[in-house]
C-alpha cells in the first residue's frame, strides 16, 4: 500500500525512508511563522538557555517569520513593549523574514506567509496559530503549537514528538454551477464530517472539481 502525501512528507522531513500511521516522529520545518505571540515564545526560548551557559542562538535565523497582525497599532503599553521586546529580538538574532507595521511589508499572517514565498510544498510548517493549518493548501503540512514548543523549534529546528495522522481521501468530481464557490463545497464537507469528524487527520482533496479551481 503506498503512503498518503503526509506520510511522504514527515518521511522527509524525519529523514526516513518511511513512517507509519500513529507512529511519533520527530520533523525539521522549513518555517516557524509567529505574530504577536513571538513575545512569549522569546522569554520560554531565553529560558532554554537560561543556565546553560550556551548563547541563546535561533537554529536558522532565515527559517523564523514573524508578522505583526493582530494587535497593530498597539492598544496598550503593555503591547507595544511586546512589540518592542520582538524588534530587538529579530534585529539580535538577524531574523530575515520580519514584517513589522511600518510600510507596505506587513499584512495578516497567514497572507503574508504564501505572498512572499515562504510556504514549501512537501516540507513542514509549524506556527503559533491554529490558522495556521491553511497552508495545506498549497501542499505543505502546516499546523499549530503553543509558544513552549514553538521556543524548542527555534532552538533545534524540528518538532518533537509528532504523531503521524491518518488521512481522509475527499474526492469531488463534476463543474461547479454558476453562484457555487469553494466555500460552499468546503461547508457542505464540514455538514458530513461534522466538527469531530478530522479531528487530528489530513484531508486530502482529489478530483476533477478540484483541479479546475
């Protein structure tokens, strides 16, 4: 039997020839996207190397992308401090991939991600945002961690102790009518599953319908 494309892609990522459904592994990402959130995943990453007496050093400054897009302008003194806290961070850390809210650099995270480039078909795509799992879409398995295991990624570059999900093969075949979009197809999808019904699985969308979108 072959493998699904995310089976296909954790082996890559892990650095196998192979991984098997509920199985735990351990991927390298090819992009760590934080917004606002980034402040807390800073103070838990200086925390890692708190006392060890190692330099606090992100694995891959060219492999963090971090967006301000929820809370711009700052609406308290306690945001712009954060904003604040992140600038330094970046400019310390020579973090390439920052969109601040000066300009026409910035936008909603999730836009901003595929706009620019950033998002690798066939690669891993971890964020601090539980959107963050639209960039399936454009082929790579993304999804959202908590800002604890978003400070071990900067450290090491991989996702500790993934496990493997099953998948859901979505076939949808025939033209789509004058006044249906992708959205009604998508809502209709959800009325079957239900709101339980993937939970934790990768859906994966084939046929004709889907190719001429």
């Amino acid at each position: 039997m072959g493998l699904t494309l995310v089976q296909k892609i954790l082996s890559k990522a892990s650095g196998v020839e192979s991984v098997a459904v509920g199985s735990v592994v351990e991927p390298k990402v090819s992009l760590a996207m934080s917004h606002e959130n980034a402040a807390l995943v800073i103070n838990q990453f200086n925390e890692i190397y708190q006392n060890t007496g190692l330099p606090a050093k992100v694995w891959d400054p060219n492999k963090i992308a971090i967006i301000f897009d929820h809370r711009i302008p700052a609406e308290s003194k306690k945001t712009a401090t954060n904003q604040k806290l992140i600038r330094e961070f970046v400019k310390e850390q020579g973090i390439t991939k920052f969109h601040d809210i000066r300009g026409d650099e910035g936008g909603i995270c999730h836009q901003v991600l595929p706009e620019n480039g950033y998002v690798i078909p066939n690669t891993v795509l971890v964020g601090t945002d539980s959107h963050t799992t639209t960039h399936g879409a454009l082929g790579a398995f993304a999804f959202g961690i908590g800002a604890t295991e978003m400070a071990s990624v900067w450290a090491l570059g991989s996702v500790l102790n993934v496990e493997v999900p099953a998948s859901i093969k979505v076939i949808i075949n025939g033209k789509i009518p004058k006044g249906v979009y992708a959205k009604d197809i998508i809502l209709f999808l959800i009325g079957k599953l239900t709101n339980q019904g993937a939970n934790y699985k990768v859906l994966e969308f084939h046929g004709e319908t889907i190719k001429s979108m």
